[in-house]
C-alpha cells in the first residue's frame, strides 16, 4: 500500500488620499532530509509549507483534522511521482491512475495489460485492469472538441475523460444531444458514457466584495458590493475610481464591465454593470459571512473593511455625514471610521455586522502605523442609481416582493430614519435608513420600522 511506502516522507511534514493605485505566506518548513539521500516529492514540492489558510480549508471543506491534512498533502505528492513512474513502466498500456481513502493513502493505477500488475503492485500501487487505454479515451476527447467546434454543445456542456470508469463522460442535458455529439465526431459508443445532467457551468468569476478589478487597463480598486439593476448585475465601488464609460477587468484580467455612472467630488460613488460571466454574490471576499442588508451602523459601531490590498481590518465608526476634502475637490456624506486603509482599497466594502455600510473612499495613514478612513455610504449609492443590493435574501434582480397592495412600503426602496410608509392598514416610522427587501416588511422587522 501506498501509505507503507510513505511513512518515511511523511515523519518530515512538519504542524505546518484617495486610495486608487496605478499600474501565501507559508507554514513551517519541513525538516530537511538526510545529506545522503535524494529529495522526496514532500521536500520537492513542499507539502509543509502549504498556507496556513489552505489547510484550514481542507480541514474544513473536507472533514479532517490538521495531521490528516498535512498527511494528505504529503500522500498526494508522493502518489503523483509514483503514479509518473509507473505511467513510464507501462508505457501505451497505461490507462490512468488515482487516489483514495481520507488521507489519500491509496494509489490505483490502470492497465490494459493483465501482465502488467506485478509491476504495479511492486511499487506499493493497486493495479486494475481495464478496456481502454488512456491514450485512447484522449484521443476520442480531442474527437469531440474538435466536432464541438460546429457543433452545438448547448445541451452537452461538460465531457472528459474519467479514468476510475475507464470511459468518455459526456454530461448531458439532453441525451440524445450527446449522441448526436459523439456521432459528429466519429467517436465508438463503446468509449463513451452519457451522464443526464441539469448542470449548466459558468466561469468561476463571481463578484465579491473586496475582490480586486482593474480601470482601463491601468488602476486598480477594490469592488464595494454586488448589486443588481432589473436583470443587470454588477457592483457598487467609489466614483474616483473610473468615469462612466471606463471599462473594467476583474482580478483575474479577464474582461468584466463598464462603469455606467460615476460622481465625484462632492460625491464619491458609482456602479459597475458587468457582462454575463459575472454574478452577483452576496459575499464580502476573506469572510464565510453573507451581506443580509444595508441597516446603517450606529456611531460607535464596530465596522470591518475589506480592500484588495490590505484584505480585512476593522475599527469604529467616528462619525457620520462628514465632509473631506482631496486634493480634487470636496466629497460630502462620508463616513468616518478608526479603520486603516491602504492606495488599491479603494471602492472596497464596509461592513458591520452582515449589513453593507459603505465603500471606501479615502483617507489618511496606513495599515502599519494607523489611519483614519472614509466610506461613502451605500444607501445612497442604491439609491441614486435604482440599485438592489444583493442578499441573502434576494435572488439576482429580485429585490424582492411588492409589499401590501394598499399601502406605500415597497422592497427596493431605500428608506431614512423618519420616514414614513402605509403597509396593511397601518402607519408605520423608519428606525433605521436600510433598502427594504422581501421579509423585511414593517410588522416584522421591529427594530426597523415603528407603528404611529
């Protein structure tokens, strides 16, 4: 077994102004192995010094605890260099290879040829003998990528090769979609298997706050908070930002947006409308918390910032409805806070609590010695822009249900402390300035609305 061949390697992992800029850490290292003998995979790719924050996510997202993390990493960096190994001593018979068991102890490797087994089996690997070589099922899946290229693939958005079926997986919403693709390439039914499948992929690239976006190919801020305009998603950043009309890329550089509206000085906000690859989430990057809302922090509140180059740090909030003045004029309205912020943050979120308060906007200091910055609040940006931001609570451009027909409270609306609406035969006052959405209507949200 693979985990005997491994005990060895893995007793050396070890417990492992305006703030616009233009143009992992690792874990303990592993003990060093002995002079006379050759590096293992561990030490080459340098399992223990995984980030702190992967491990925390394997732990997490795969239920184990830290040694069986550090055991895994170490099992797998050694499972691919045996896996190698054995693909070159098997040469066309071979068929792929894969890991198992929680810690990854287990190696399997496939052949097409029974002889090769002993082998195999020799170097602490399972073997399985199988119909089809790697070689081949490759060669069937360029097939179809080519044949995709004129041919729909709408209702057959995902195939590849899987090696512990030894076949050509065609995920399918339509079955008869996937036969009709695996005809036009001329691939034998005996290779292929159709999976029916309601999935319909889309790039990974979702809009949170904090993330990084890029201006014109040249600055670079921090996106505020999703948002969503009808059926139009996007975000919410600082108006120094980019004009309307700039165009943005996203944190990986692919395209992303353009800016359809911008004020700044004497406001400082804006919003970002972005193509179909992009979806509005209602997360703030660096935390598992979702955005619930928009209810203003009180003075004194704590408050958190996340920006895309000094990540999250947190203060309180000074005061509300300051004035600043930069060097390209006066902004009005802004929040002042204890937090520090640094050039690149930003347009990044303010939160406190799971309520959306502001994007950043500018200030003073830095996050080695100290700040104060400023946020423009994001009631007023969803506001002036007829903007629904994105909840846990809503759906992208679903701002949620319309309130009682009889009366004046609407979902989507952004109301202030003191205002008043009508809702099923009643009066009622707001508490807080928020921008309402479905459940929040005045007789269940007590803390926000007040009967008269």
């Amino acid at each position: 077994m693979l985990q005997r061949n491994l005990r060895a390697a893995c007793a050396a992992v070890a417990a492992a102004g305006a703030l616009v800029v233009t143009g992992l850490s690792g874990s303990a290292s592993a003990q060093p192995s002995p002079p006379s003998a050759p590096p293992t995979a561990t030490d080459s790719l340098r399992t223990a010094a995984a980030p702190p924050g992967l491990l925390t996510a394997l732990q997490r997202d795969l239920g184990l605890n830290r040694q069986q993390a550090d055991r895994r990493l170490a099992n797998e960096a050694e499972a691919g260099a045996t896996a190698g190994r054995l693909r070159a001593a098997v040469g066309a018979h071979f068929a792929g290879a894969w890991v198992s068991g929680t810690v990854s102890d287990k190696l399997t490797v496939a052949t097409t040829d029974p002889a090769d087994a002993r082998a195999i089996q020799a170097r602490g690997a399972d073997a399985v003998v199988v119909h089809h070589s790697l070689a081949a099922l490759d060669a069937a899946k360029a097939r179809v990528d080519r044949a995709a290229a004129h041919h729909g693939t709408t209702d057959t958005p995902v195939w590849y090769v899987d090696v512990r079926t030894n076949a050509l997986v065609v995920q399918a919403i339509r079955p008869s979609a996937a036969r009709s693709l695996l005809a036009a390439a001329g691939v034998d039914a005996s290779l292929a298997r159709i999976v029916k499948s309601a999935e319909r992929p889309r790039p990974l690239a979702d809009l949170r706050g904090g993330d990084a976006y890029y201006i014109d190919n040249s600055a670079r801020c921090s996106i505020g908070f999703p948002v969503t305009r009808g059926t139009q998603q996007g975000f919410a950043t600082a108006g120094h930002c980019g004009h309307a009309g700039s165009t943005t890329t996203g944190f990986d550089q692919t395209a992303q947006g353009t800016f359809q509206a911008s004020s700044f000085p004497g406001n400082d906000m804006a919003w970002v409308a972005t193509n179909a690859n992009w979806r509005a989430t209602p997360y703030v990057n660096g935390s598992s918390a979702q955005v619930a809302g928009s209810v203003q922090a009180t003075v004194g509140s704590s408050v958190c910032r996340s920006g895309s180059t000094t990540g999250w740090h947190c203060g309180t909030v000074q005061q509300l409805n300051t004035s600043v003045t930069y060097q390209e004029g006066t902004v009005a309205g802004v929040t002042r806070t204890s937090v520090c912020a640094e050039p690149g943050d930003s347009g990044g979120s303010f939160i406190s609590g799971s309520q959306a308060q502001g994007v950043t906007s500018g200030g003073s200091g830095d996050c080695t010695s100290g700040g104060t910055t400023f946020f423009y609040p994001i009631n007023p940006i969803l506001q002036n822009y007829g903007l629904t931001l994105t909840t846990v609570a809503s759906g992208p451009g679903d701002p949620g249900g319309p309130g009682d027909p009889g009366g004046t409270w609407s979902a989507g609306t952004v109301y202030q402390a003191g205002d008043t609406v009508t809702y099923g035969g009643a009066t009622y006052r707001c508490l807080q300035a928020h921008q309402a959405q479905q459940g929040w209507e005045p007789p269940n949200t007590p803390a926000l609305w007040q009967r008269v």
